[in-house]
C-alpha cells in the first residue's frame, strides 16, 4: 500500500518531488518504517532518525494510507525546508501540525462527517485547529489552555502556508492541478 | 548574438492550462471547498481574464496582454507569500537525512 502511494497519490508524488528538489530525496528503505503502535495512531515523524513510521496495526485501507504518507511526508518537508525546532518549540510543533492537518486532506468534508464532525461554514478551520491541538496533547504534557494559545498564536501564518502545493488541495482533481503546477514551476518562474 | 526578450517570454502557463483552472475553479466541487473552508465563494474571473490575455500575447503578441499576465501572476505568488513565517527557512537540507540508521551522529574523521 505504501509503494502504491509513493506511485500514484498526487499529493505523495509532489511532497516526494519537492522535497528531492530540497536536496532530501526520500527512499522507501531508509525513510519509512511499518511497525505495530499501541491505540489508534496511524503514523508519525521522527526527526531525529529522519523516518516516518507508519502504524501497519491502524491502517487498512489505501485511501487511509494515501492521507497518512501525506501527512507524515509534509512533516518531513518542513523539516528538510526549515530549521523545525521539534522538540523545543511548541511554536513549530504547533505549525507543522497545521499545516499537516490543513493539507493532507485529514479535514475533508467527508473524512470530518465519518468522525459524525458535521459542520459546513469554515468548518474545515476549524477541523485543522482540532487536529493539531489533538496532534500536540499526544506528544506533549502540556495543559488543552496552553495548547490552544500555541495553536491561535501561529494559525494564521500556518494555515495560509501551502508549500509546496500552492493551494489546499481539498481533493484528487486540487492535487493533480497542483502537481501539474509544480512540474511546470521553472517555466512559471522564469516568465514571471 | 542575445535574440530580443519577446522572443524568448512565453506565458509562465500554457494556456489552456488558465482555461482549466478557470472551469475547475467554477466548478461546484470547488465552490463548495472553497465555502467549507473560507465561508464564501471563490473568485474566479481572473483566471478568464488570464486565458484571454494568454491567447491575446498567443494570436497577437500583445505587450498589453504580457504586462497583464504577468501583473496577474506575480499577484498569485504575493498571495501566497502573504504571512509571516514560523520558522527560519534552511540554506542546506540536514545533514543526516541520508545518514544509514545506526549512525545518528557525525563521525570524526
């Protein structure tokens, strides 16, 4: 399921060709790791090994693993683009999270209403502040308080951060458009 | 010998490329994303407006059309540069992404 991600999710395909371009191309061997995790995570990023492990015990189907690699690969992208202070700073714990929930398509109008998480006006803002307070509470002992003051102090610089799709690819046909994008960005560039 | 600037400027996207953006954008997948994320409808003249300076700069060699193309497209990067960041961008990826995994540091050499 991971190597048919990598191969065919246009959200996978563009992370996997920006962060090449960032000088941290990705293997497969070194860079993913599938183990057994306890509850119900289904991936995360480890910056000091530099791996992304994903819960093979929580994921079963492709369309899960499709969200989970982009997921865990915009961490990665983050890391390889930007001096990410992960363990130090709940500032940048805080963005990545964002970003991550923002972009994947973890807050799909779909995905929220299989949660039972109805809501329509912005509810997709209001989706990414959830997931990223949720995201920062699992791996930091720190009070809901101080989490959501974090999350408000960088939400909006963090949400209309959109590297490297240009745009918040909401579905298949955002994300093709912004792949098609980003093999076209020298030419872009260079007629601006 | 340099050949002139026009000759070498081509619209930064093929143009057809503006007209699917322009359909996409109308679409009603997309005025509904758009309303589930920003709690309004998107604007979308722009990328008919984009189309026909493309065609225009294509059929014409307009400088007009160029300028306005290209008016309109440094706006969209602006746009997307338009917040403050969080974190210092890297001049250099880390050093031990590709590091095999039982080196965790750098040795001395």
């Amino acid at each position: 399921m991971l190597h048919f991600a990598m191969e065919t999710s246009p959200y996978a395909k563009l992370l996997l060709g920006a962060m090449k371009n960032s000088g941290c191309k990705v293997f497969k061997e070194r860079h993913f790791s599938c183990e057994d995790c306890s509850g119900t995570v289904s991936g995360g990023f480890d910056a000091a090994s530099s791996q992304i492990v994903l819960c093979q015990n929580n994921i079963h189907q492709q369309s899960h693993m499709n969200r989970v690699v982009t997921h865990e690969l915009i961490h990665s992208f983050d890391h390889c683009r930007a001096h990410v202070d992960w363990f130090n700073n709940l500032r940048h714990l805080a963005c990545s999270e964002i970003r991550a929930a923002n972009l994947s398509g973890d807050c799909s109008f779909i995905n929220e209403v299989s949660r039972l998480n109805f809501g329509l006006k912005e509810h997709h803002q209001e989706c990414v502040r959830g997931r990223a307070l949720r995201s920062i509470l699992a791996v930091r002992k720190i009070s809901r308080e101080e989490a959501e003051k974090i999350v408000d102090e960088v939400f909006d610089s963090c949400f209309n951060d959109h590297a490297p799709f240009g745009r918040i690819p909401h579905s298949k046909e955002d994300a093709k458009f912004a792949y098609r994008d980003y093999m076209n960005k020298d030419r872009y560039y260079a007629n601006l | 010998m340099d050949r002139p600037e026009e000759s070498r400027w081509r619209p930064p996207r093929v143009c057809e490329d503006y007209w699917t953006e322009f359909r996409h954008c109308k679409s009603l997948r997309n005025r509904f994303h758009h309303y589930y994320t920003y709690g309004a409808m998107p604007s979308c003249q722009q990328w008919n407006e984009d189309h026909n300076n493309c065609k225009q700069w294509e059929m014409h060699r307009s400088p007009e059309a160029k300028e306005a193309l290209q008016k309109s497209e440094r706006n969209r990067v602006a746009e997307q540069k338009n917040f403050t960041p969080v974190w210092q961008l890297r001049q250099e990826p880390p050093r031990d992404w590709h590091m095999p995994l039982n080196q965790e540091k750098p040795q001395d050499s």
